[in-house]
C-alpha cells in the first residue's frame, strides 16, 4: 500500500509539473489566413511576411495578402535588428534527401545565422547544427541541435531555436541560447502545435504559424 502511494504521489507531481511547464507562456492572439504549408514568418511593424513552399507573401495586420512574388530559392528569411531591411538566404533546397541543407535564418548586428540540417525531417542526423554564416557559406558551428528545425531568431544577447521534436503534430518546443557561448539557458514546450517559423517584437511578443489551424500566432513568455 505504501508503495502505491509514493507512486500516486510521484505522477502527480509529475502531472502538477508538466502542467507548470505549460503554462510559461500564453497566447494572445490568433489571426486566421488564409494560406498553407507556411515555413517561415517575419513581423514588421505594420504587417508580416510568409515563407511557404512555393511563395513568399506579405500580409497586413488584418491577414490580408497584400503583395506575392516567387519563392524561388530562397530558404530563410530574417530582418535586421533595426527590421528595415528583410534579408534572405538562397541556395538548393533538398529536403527529401540525406544531404545537408541550410534553412532558416537570424541575424543580429554582429553575426548572421542558420540551421545546417544533415538529412530530412523523417531521417534527422545529430550532426545537424546552428552555425554562423559568412555571406552565402557556412562559416562554423553555433551548436548542434535536435529535433526537426522550424525557426530560429536572435537579437544581440540570445539566439531561440524552434523545434517539433521529431513528432508532428504535438507542441513545439522553443530553447534559449546565450549568442556569447552557445549555451543553452532553457528548453520549454510552447502552446503551438506543428509551428513554423518565429520571429519577436520589441516587447517580447512571439510570432509564429499554426499550419494546423492556418493561424498566426501570438504568444509570449509568462514571467
């Protein structure tokens, strides 16, 4: 009997710190669009700008597909620290294969950064890997990383990274590093299930898509 209660007592406790763990952060607001297969998302001030398999479009605020041009090659998106000037990353984009791939991008005032992925979201290698970009070539390595890569933002002191964990469908999971050391600060399960892309206001605000619901979704951190 003893045993039975330390091991009630032990999942709920488990269950009470799960639950606290998914309450560190809180949506906002979500805003329905009317698009698919989003990859990317980037908010400017006064509207945003999705990345998706076969186009890049920019929507006000209200959702409303304001401009459209061809994705081409084009396989991250990212703007500067003054969001002035949209940067992209270009290049070949083989994701049904087993060879490397870079996708996504982050840019602060120093450095320039995306994920190096080694094989495709059903075949994920451990050598995948954050690294610093020198104008269109991988400089070296940030850090490795696991799980499939779905967005990565960085402002001059830490660096998020997105990531599905592997499993589509379930919430994602969103880690913090110092840009300094590459250490991770923390890990934390967010309330978005198959996100795609991130991006942060000056507030602190969270962008990213819900290709689920085919929702922008506006999230923070509960401190």
């Amino acid at each position: 009997m003893k045993k039975i209660c330390l091991f009630f007592i032990f999942l709920v406790l488990t269950f009470y710190g799960l639950n606290l763990k998914a309450q560190n952060y809180t949506v906002i607001d979500r805003l329905k669009v009317d698009l698919f297969d989003v990859e990317d998302i980037k908010k400017e001030e006064l509207q945003y700008t999705l990345l998706t398999k076969t186009t890049i479009y920019v929507l006000d605020l209200d959702g409303k597909i304001i401009n459209s041009y061809p994705r081409e090659k084009v396989l991250g998106i990212s703007y500067d620290q003054k969001r002035d000037k949209l940067y992209s990353i270009v290049g070949d984009e083989n994701s049904d294969s087993d060879e490397q791939q870079l996708k996504y991008l982050a840019k602060n005032t120093s450095n320039t950064y995306s994920c190096n992925i080694i094989g495709s979201e059903t075949k994920m290698s451990y050598s995948s890997a954050i690294v610093y970009m020198k104008e269109d070539r991988i400089d070296k390595s940030f850090t490795y990383i696991v799980g499939i890569p779905s967005g990565i933002y960085c402002n001059d002191n830490y660096l998020w990274y997105l990531s599905n964990k592997s499993v589509k469908g379930k919430p994602g999971f969103l880690m913090k590093y110092d840009v300094l050391t590459g250490n991770l600060i923390i890990e934390e399960e967010i309330p978005v299930e198959d996100a795609k892309g991130i991006d942060m206001d000056r507030d602190g605000n969270i962008y990213t898509f819900n290709n689920s619901t085919n929702e922008i979704i506006k999230f923070r951190r509960v401190e």
